[in-house]
C-alpha cells in the first residue's frame, strides 16, 4: 500500500506572506441521476474491518457535462465578485450564497456524507471543472497558498461551504482559506505537505483543541508519474481488529502529541487519548510522527495500532479535477513519496479545512471570521 498527501493550490497568486486584505460509489447508478434512495452508497456496519479492493474509491460522484458546467458558471460567477480575495469575509459571504446554488445531486451527496460518512469516512467528487491549460507553473515555495479569487479556490470553496465552515488557523500557513500543497526543495525529505517522503498517517492538527471536522483536497495536477497516493484508513474499519486491552489504553489520556512545524507558535498538547468518545464508534486523535505515549505500556499499544491501520489503508491518486474529502474525527491519512521535478508541472492540490459549527469557536475567531487565533 502507498500513503499520500492532502492539499492543494491554483490561481494567479500564490502569497508566501500574509493575507493581503483570502469510481463511482460503490453501488447505484450515478451519472444519469437515477439512484435508488440512499444515492447508491453502501453504508456498512462500523465494526466491519478491512480495506476493499486495490484501487475501488470508496464513495465517489461523478459530474455529468450539465453538473461540470453549472459548477463552472458558480466558479467563474465567484471569481468576478469584489475584491476578487478568497479571504475577504464579503468573498466568502457571497461564496456561502452561491454554494446553495450547486447542482442538486452534489447537494444531496455533500449532505448525506456530513449526516454519516459511512465506514470509510470519505467522499471523493469527480469531474469538476480544473483545466490544465489555464493553471499557471505549480508553485514550489514554502507556505504557498492561493490568495486570488481564481476558478479552482472558488471550486474549492463553493462544496467546503455547503459542507460545513471553511475555516482556517492564524498560525498556518498564515490563516489563508485555501493553501496549496506542492513539493517544495528545501522541504523534501521533511514531514510536511511541501515534502516528496512518504508522509506519516495521520489527522490534520491532532494536537489542537479545535481540529478541523474534515480536510478537503481538490488535485489540479498530478504528479508526473502519476503514483503520487492519498493513504487513508478508517478507524471504523480497523475497530475489531484492535485487541480490547489495547482499546482500553488507547481509551486512555496516556500520550501527547506536538505541533507541526508549519504552526509558529504551538506547544505540545496535555495528555491525551487516541480513541475518543463512543467505545462503539470512537473518534481517533493521533499523528504517528508527533504523538508519543508517556508510558511503555501505552507505546506498545500505539505501535500496534499503527501496524493495524497501515496493514488495513488503501491508497487512492487524486487526478486532476477531482476533490476527496476525509472526515478528520475518523480517518488518518498520509502520503506515498514522489520524484518532484521542480518544473512547473509538479502535483498541485489545494486543501481546505471545515467546521461543522462555527459557534463552537467564536471565542477563538477574532472578529467572527473564519480565521482561529
């Protein structure tokens, strides 16, 4: 199995300072609209382990002509709105509007997903409208993110709106909405979205206290080779493969986990437990390469609980205008390596981040913005 990355960028800026003044699912008949009530997804009971078949795309939608063109006209309505700055509050007001205005079958999806992302945690919406022809050179610049109004971020945040709360964290990747993820030289061999090194399972922002609902990734380009994997695994997926003494002290406050190194000024967190909540269908909160147990007992444990979830991820190579996303509470994900050649013509995603509740943070949102400080 591969492990792959989760991020993305387009557009004719691509800010490294701060902000300016922004397979068909499984079962059911898709693309002609017809699907049987539930829209063909196949949702499995939670405690059912193991990964599927080498390259079936757990729940995924594909656009038809008349979808792709109505997104298109969302996108490129979005992109002539005032200042033409994803993060300015009034872009992102009128974004929240127009979202509502998607083609009905994507809305359908998006809000079954948000009810119950089912065993797998993922949607991955296809056919969305990403030209190759009118990308500029992938950027490839530590904390490169899209500024400009362009028809991808629009894309982008058009389907985060309708999901959820597209937010974002002072601290990274200096608050922009929507940040690229490219192979950058200096961080090559780093753990981070700007490496090319098979990147760590994990959850986005395991050692904050307001971690993202979900993480969306929108792929303009490929990597070259076209190997590039987005790794995922479910913990509903892995829940009764997991020995219950192992649960039991997963269950409890027996690690900490550190800041990544793209937050300027984060510490590691207090003590806390990997499995959270429910026993019958726990939330995960870990990342293998910053969570470290406090005890010798508890370091075994973790040990085998990755072992269980890599033996159990599939990986899936994002293409061009195809957008996953991943529900954070459940899924760890990460990234196989890549050969990048630093041409212009490197993989390229752009990530967004959503909340479910913006109430539940106002306290930490200056302003009510979507920015947490």
């Amino acid at each position: 199995m591969s492990i792959a990355d989760i991020s993305a960028g387009s557009g004719t800026s691509h800010d490294t300072a701060g902000p300016k003044e922004g397979a068909e699912s499984r079962s059911g008949a898709e693309v002609d609209g017809t699907a049987e009530p539930g829209y063909g997804v196949q949702v499995l009971d939670a405690a059912e382990p193991g990964p599927r078949a080498e390259g079936d795309i757990p729940v995924r939608l594909e656009l038809t002509g008349a979808e792709r063109a109505a997104v298109r006209e969302l996108a490129e309505r979005l992109t002539r709105v005032a200042p033409g700055l994803v993060d300015a509050h009034a872009w992102v007001a009128e974004a929240r509007r127009l979202s509502c205005r998607l083609p009905l079958r994507l809305l359908e999806r998006i809000r079954q997903y948000r009810s119950d992302p089912g065993p797998d945690g993922m949607l991955c919406l296809a056919g969305l409208p990403v030209e190759d022809g009118l990308l500029p050179e992938t950027p490839a610049v530590p904390d490169s993110v899209e500024r400009d109004a362009t028809v991808p971020s629009a894309v982008a945040m058009l389907i985060g709106q309708q999901l959820g709360e597209v937010i974002a964290y002072r601290d990274e990747k200096y608050g922009a909405l929507v940040q690229n993820v490219v192979p950058v030289p200096s961080l090559a061999a780093s753990q981070s979205n700007g490496g090319s090194v098979p990147l760590e399972f994990h959850i986005e922002n395991a050692f904050h206290p307001h971690r993202p609902h979900y993480v969306g990734l929108l792929c303009l380009r490929s990597d070259h080779e076209g190997t590039a994997g987005t790794q995922i695994c479910s913990v509903r997926r892995v829940l009764g493969l997991i020995d219950e003494a192992d649960r039991k002290i997963l269950e409890a406050p027996r690690f900490v986990t550190e800041a990544p190194p793209s937050f300027r000024s984060a510490e590691r967190t207090e003590a806390h437990p990997v499995l959270v909540g429910s026993p019958e269908d726990p939330d995960i909160r870990v990342d293998f390469n910053a969570t470290v147990a406090l005890d010798e007992e508890a370091a075994g444990a973790l040990v085998r609980l990755r072992e269980t979830m890599t033996d159990a991820s599939e990986s899936v190579v994002l293409r061009p205008g195809e957008l996953v996303f991943v529900d954070n509470r459940l899924v760890l994900h990460g990234r196989t390596n890549f050969v990048p050649r630093y041409d212009g013509r490197d993989r390229w995603l752009h990530r967004i981040f959503v909340h479910l509740d913006n109430r539940l943070t106002r306290a930490h949102r200056a302003g009510n913005g979507p920015v947490l400080v």
